[in-house]
C-alpha cells in the first residue's frame, strides 16, 4: 500500500504532466483556478496537495477525472525528467553565455599586453556590464522580475564604474550620481510589475467549462 508521500509525488508528476500538456505556464494556471504560482509550485513539488474542489477544478480544465490525479503512468515521469533537463540546458546556456564574454575579454587584455598598452586591465572591467547584459536577456526570457530587476540594477552601477574607470575628466564619479534616480526607477519598474502581477492573480476566475 502506498504512503502519503508517494501519493504526493504522483499527484505531482500528473500535475506537471497535465498542464504541460495543456500548454500553460504555473503562472497562466494560477490566474484560472484563482490561486498563486507559489502554490501551484508547492503542489508540484510534493510539497503538498490540493483539495479535492481544486483537484475537480483542474480535473475539469484539462478534459480528465479527479481519479487520473493518481494514478502513475509512464508519461508522468517523462515529463518530470523533460522539465529537469529543460532547467538544466538553460543554467547551460546562460553560464556559456556569460563564459564568452569573459573569454572574449581575457583574449582582448592578452592581445593589448601584447601591443604594448597601458591599463589592458580595463578590458575586464567593460566584460563586468557586457556580462550583466547577457543575463539581463536570460533572465527576461527565463527568470523571475526580482532577478531582471538586481541584473538592470548592477548593470547600471557597473557602466558607472566602467565610465570613471576609463574616462579622466573632471568630476567623474558625478556619474554615480546619475544612477540614483536610475535605481529608483528601476525599483518603481519592479514594484509596478510585482503589483500588477498580483491583480492579475487575484482577479475573479470565471466558471470552467468540463
């Protein structure tokens, strides 16, 4: 007889499974049954079930019965290994990525050392911005808006110290003044994003169709 720890990783493989399957994001299938992506994560995880009015809710938008929660089948296991391998090549991705920056940046210091000219060093300091830039993109397409957020943060703190580590005019550390206001528009972009994420969430759901 299964225990209920089994019955909960069952329960969350055919979650995966069926709204995979379904096309929809955590995100677009809190918005319709009227619960957060927390806690469609949590479900998903093992970490705990839903009640039976959400399992007939769901049962009922992905065309199925309460009872195929739980049963396991082979293509719940598929999916779990589908997704772990989709979240893998994308760390992959993003990590090579931001490593051909670096790597482009190591062959500029090494070609202007070899040309004889001073301060090479800084060819570093520009690849610290060109990185965040790569992450910015990864992060839009794939991550979360805390993680956009801190990336455009340390992206513009990061071309400040690049301009004044370059450039020799008069007052330039003036332009880690100028980053202020950017970083609070850019935590203003973030908490306007956040709040507008959340009514989304919390707006009526209307009747599902079985």
């Amino acid at each position: 007889m299964e225990n209920l720890e089994d019955v909960k990783q069952i329960i969350a493989k055919n979650l995966i499974s069926y709204r995979t399957d379904a096309g929809l994001t955590q995100s677009e299938l809190a918005e319709k049954i009227n619960y957060t992506d927390k806690s469609i994560s949590k479900w998903e995880r093992g970490l705990g079930i839903p009640d039976v009015l959400v399992l007939k809710q769901l049962a009922n938008l992905y065309g199925i019965k309460v009872d195929d929660f739980f049963v396991e089948n082979e293509n719940t296991s598929r999916v779990v290994l589908n997704q772990n391998s989709k979240k893998s090549s994308r760390v992959l991705i993003t990590l090579l990525s931001g490593g051909l920056v670096w790597l482009i940046a190591t062959l500029v210091f090494v070609v202007l050392l070899w040309c004889n000219i001073d301060r090479a060093w800084l060819s570093f300091i520009v690849a610290i911005p060109a990185f965040f830039i790569v992450l910015i993109v990864f992060s839009a397409l794939w991550g979360k808006i805390w993680q956009t957020a801190i990336c455009v943060s340390v992206l513009v703190w990061t071309i400040a110290l690049s301009g004044y580590l370059i450039f020799y005019w008069t007052s330039a550390e003036l332009l880690f003044f100028i980053c202020i206001p950017l970083q609070v528009l850019i935590i203003m972009w973030y908490v306007l994003e956040y709040i507008i994420k959340k009514r989304r969430k919390n707006k009526p759901t209307t009747k599902l169709k079985g």
